[in-house]
C-alpha cells in the first residue's frame, strides 16, 4: 500500500512537492468506498492530478517512474554509468543542489517503511531507511556519501551486510546492492516493488509485451477477453497466435540497408500477432454464422490498441494488489471507457485485493462523474518562478463553507478557475486581428 512520494529538484520539480494517499481529517470530503485500510493505517485507492498542459504533471509521474527505475538498475550498471539527473533550471544554483526522492508505503505484513535518496550525475549523496511496526518509527540504516552506518536492526546476516557495504559503489544504493547480495530485510521491500508499476498513456505499446506474457496463463486469458469485452469495441473475441518473422512484416517504407539489418536480427525469432474476430452480416445486414478476423495493429482504432495494451498491467494490479500509475489516461480512449476502468479500482467488488490507482487526466467530466472525495483531486500549477506546485482540493480554503460547498459542480467550478490550475491565455482576437 502506497502512503506517500515527495520529490524536489526534478525537470519543473524545484522545492519539495508531497502527493500523499492519506484520507482527509476532514471526513465530510472522503468517500469511505475509496479508503483502504491495514492494520492502523489509512490510504486512498485512486488519486486523479488535473493540471494545465506544462504544469508538471507528468513530471511527477516521470519522477516516480525514475525512482523505481534507480532502484532497480542502480546496483547492476558499471561504475562509470552516469545517474540521470535533470535538476530544475529555471533558478540560479538548484543546477548545483541533489534530486530528491522520498516513498512511504506498507509491505503485506504491516510494516510500514520510509525510503529515499538523493543523487546528481556522479553520485548517490544520501540514502535512508526507516521502519515502523509498533510505536515510534526506528532508523535502518543512513548514508551520507561513501558512509553507510547500519543498525543492528536491519534484518540480514551480518556478514551479507558487511560484503554490501563495501559493494556499494558511489553511483548505486546501497539498498539495491543489499538485495543483489540477498539481504533479508531488502528482499522483502523489494517484493513490494515488484507491484510498483508506472505506465505513459501516449506510448503503451511497451506495455503489449505485460498483456501478451499474461496471456499465456489461462486465468488472466479469461480476464483479458471478459475485460476488453466490457468495454464493447466492436469484436466478439480476441486471439494471439505465436508466428515466425517473415520479411513481409517488416514495414515498407525503411530503406534497403536497414531492411537487411533486421532481417539479420530477426531471422528465425518467433513473435506474436493479435487478432480480433468480429460478426460477419448477410446481404440483407442480418447476422450470419461466419466471423472475419484481422490484424488488430492494421484496422482496429488506437484506443482499442491502447484498451488491449493497458488490458494487461490494469488486471495485474487488480489481481495482486498493486500500484499502478498512469500518465495522461484518457489518451485516445472514449471518456466512458475511461470511467469504467477508473471504477474497476473504486469498487471492493471489483478490487477485492486493495490496488491502487494513481492517474494524470485532462478529462474534467472524471470530477463529475467519479464518485470520489475532495482529497483524492490534486492539482499542478506553476508558481510565479516557474517551479510546480501540487496540492488536493482538500487543501483550498473557503470563507464562507456555508455559501459555497465543497462538493458541488467541481468540473463546473475547475474550468472557471476558482480552484487554479488551469492555463490562462492571451487575447486570440488580437493575434487574428494583426
């Protein structure tokens, strides 16, 4: 279970920003069907950002995605691999300060863990742990450079901890390296990111790969079909078959020495083709008996293709009780197409597991439609040296809560810019008039 991430000095992240999946003190702004609860803790199930296009939004996501990515791949690049730092440069001297990423989440067995690191392109500067299980939160190990001091309550044998602090190199964190070396205690958070999943909605064809290896099992087969036959794209079954590359797939339109390059590559490897089958009608526009099916890539819309690469990564979440982070969810996809996915996560029918669901969106009917408290709408804005800035409805402050409830028309009240975060253009007229 997700609790909280905080990140600073990241693209248009220049001080700290806080996206927190704690419930609101303010309980007349949640919705009780959308809080998780574990043991004595509370998180929200789906989280919506709203934000004008460049407000930050998908750099938040972007951050995110970087975290898990350093914390898998750190320990296993060579000592001279460059850490991807991209400080904020739009203030003097945040080119010369650290990235900082922080995560707070529950593992399976209730405990509670606090992590984070700081890095520029050399070095990873900072690194720390923290646990909490009963009473006050405890330190498991802090770094600071090439210093790693451990506790003794950091789960592991001594001698495996020993050989990981002097593996870690000055580009790799020490919790990676731990893992690498099968500490205890890091082998167990690592089995929660395994559930960290963070996806770009504009590019999901990567994410085909995810649908297509669950496929192989015949309980997320079923799942599959029953998923992208709910959302009624316009076939009546879905089929991958396995096939052997032939020249003929390669596109048209690359030139002669690439083609002979791939070829080389490819030849004799065993890819996978997807197929839908849809209702073949008479001459009278009547129903037949016979199906036609066809190449999804070549004819179907790219929300259907988007809907099937998504189809994957959304039931495994489900499934397992993951974290699944989309950017920009609604791209190319029906709006209530996208409603019904968001719901899979709101309902304990449909979500039994407790996944969560963090999206970036510029669909406001989502605020009218989804029945979800104040505080899981965040919104992004820059402020006035350019930096984001990200906070909950649940964080604006009315005068008068008596003459203006929160929860009323929130679409209607986003677009006219009480709550901010929307772009503010200059006079159309006058570009047209010149």
């Amino acid at each position: 279970m997700l609790i909280e991430f905080r990140g600073s000095n990241f693209r248009s992240l220049g001080d700290e920003q806080v996206l927190s999946l704690v419930p609101s003190s303010k309980h007349s702004e949640c919705v009780d069907s959308t809080i998780f609860t574990k043991e004595k803790y509370e998180a929200l199930s789906v989280v919506s950002i709203y934000g004008a296009n460049a407000s930050g939004k998908s750099n938040l996501i972007k951050a995110m995605k970087l975290f898990d990515r350093i914390v898998h791949l750190s320990a296993r690049s060579s000592s001279t691999t460059v850490l991807p730092y991209d400080p904020f440069l739009l203030r003097e001297g945040y080119n010369l300060k650290p990235t900082e990423f922080e995560i707070t989440f529950i593992t399976e067995n209730n405990i509670r863990y606090r992590y984070g690191f700081s890095f520029n392109q050399k070095d990873i500067l900072s690194e720390w742990l923290y646990r909490k299980k009963i009473g006050r939160e405890v330190s498991l190990f802090v770094r600071e450079n090439d210093i790693i001091d451990v506790s003794s309550g950091f789960n592991g044998a001594s001698k495996l901890i020993e050989a990981s602090i002097e593996a870690t190199r000055n580009n790799a964190l020490f919790l990676s390296t731990c893992d690498m070396l099968n500490v205890e205690e890091a082998k167990n958070i690592f089995q929660w990111f395994k559930y960290f999943n963070v996806v770009d909605g504009l590019e999901t064809e990567i994410e085909e790969i995810t649908t297509v290896n669950l496929w192989e099992q015949e309980e997320y087969r079923a799942k599959i079909k029953n998923y992208l036959l709910a959302l009624n794209l316009g076939f009546k079954d879905i089929n991958i078959a396995t096939k052997k590359f032939e020249e003929k797939d390669l596109p048209e339109n690359i030139d002669k020495s690439t083609r002979q390059s791939l070829i080389g590559q490819l030849e004799g490897s065993t890819g996978f083709l997807v197929k839908t089958i849809h209702q073949l009608y008479n001459e009278f526009g009547k129903q037949s008996m016979q199906t036609i099916e066809w190449d999804m890539d070549k004819r179907e819309s790219s929300g259907t293709k988007k809907a099937f690469h998504l189809s994957g990564p959304i039931l495994w979440a489900l499934t397992n009780g993951g974290i699944l982070i989309i950017d920009e969810i609604e791209a190319k996809m029906h709006p209530i197409m996208t409603l019904d996915t968001i719901n899979l996560f709101l309902s304990a029918e449909t979500n039994p597991n407790k996944a969560q669901l963090i999206y970036t969106t510029h669909d406001t009917n989502l605020m009218t439609y989804l029945n979800i408290g104040r505080d899981q709408i965040y919104l992004t804005e820059k402020n006035n040296w350019e930096s984001t800035e990200l906070y909950s409805l649940s964080d604006i402050q009315y005068k008068d809560p008596k003459k203006e409830h929160p929860d009323t028309d929130r679409e209607k009240r986003y677009l006219e810019g009480r709550y901010g975060a929307i772009p503010v253009f200059g006079s159309f007229l006058s570009i047209l008039n010149k």
